[in-house]
C-alpha cells in the first residue's frame, strides 16, 4: 500500500513539474518569436521557425492534457484544457487558414494580418488560461 502512495505522490509531482514547464514555455515562446523576427533577416525562415516551435508547443499541451485526464482531479484543470484546445485551434484550423491568406491574398474577408491576429489573441488567452491553472495551484 506503501509503494501505491509513493507511485501517486511522484506521478503528481512529476505531472505539477511538467505542467509548469508547459506553461513557462508557452509565456516564453512568444519572446523567442518576436527575437526571431528581429533577429533572422529572412522573414520567411523565421516564421518556418517559429510554426515549428508552435507545434511542438500544442504536442506538448496535448500531453499535459492526456495526463491530466488520467489523474484525479481532473475536474479543476479546465484552464489546462482550454489552453490546449486553443492551441489545436491553431494549430489545425488557423494555421491552414493563415497559409491560404497568405497565398491567395484574403480568406473570408480576412488578409494574412488579420487572421495572424487572431490566432496570436488565441495563444494570449491560452496563455492566460494556463496562468490561471499554475496560480490557482489545485491542479492535482
């Protein structure tokens, strides 16, 4: 019985370990990006760059999630869920339609900045959320 308590204890804090790391890299993703886009001279690269840091960035919330689903207390990681289904949003859907802005112009009404917009007010709530997790702290 012994053994079962200690397996949860480090199955709980190696989870609250990889969920502030998630969530850290989330806060700091969007710095590295913009230091990219300043810093790299071909645009073009950069953004390559940054949409491959932003999807393992979404692999990554996928797993917190998974876990978190396998963990009691699921119940009071919403905000966890809701930063990654944001970042499936963009991943999956936004991403797919930023490329065809980008080529044909406008999609829906929308040109490439319009939709880059929205999907970066995405990342910010996602963001947000996963604040909201670590700050409220009863993850687990």
């Amino acid at each position: 019985m012994e053994v079962v308590r200690a397996a949860r204890i480090v199955i709980r804090n190696f989870f609250r370990v990889l969920l502030v790391l998630w969530a850290g890299s989330l806060w700091s993703l969007a710095w590295v990006a913009y230091t990219l886009f300043h810093a790299q001279g071909d645009r073009h690269l950069a953004g390559v760059l940054v949409g491959k840091l932003f999807s393992a960035e979404t692999y990554v919330g996928l797993a917190v999630g998974v876990m978190a689903l396998l963990l009691p207390g699921r119940t009071k990681f919403v905000g966890g869920y809701v930063a990654a289904l944001l970042l499936a949003c963009n991943e999956w859907g936004l991403r797919r339609v930023m490329d065809l802005a980008h080529a044909r112009g406008e999609v829906w009404g929308l040109g490439f900045g319009a939709w880059h917009g929205i999907s970066a007010l995405l990342y910010g709530v996602a963001c947000i959320a996963s604040l909201c997790v670590i700050w409220r702290g009863d993850f687990r």
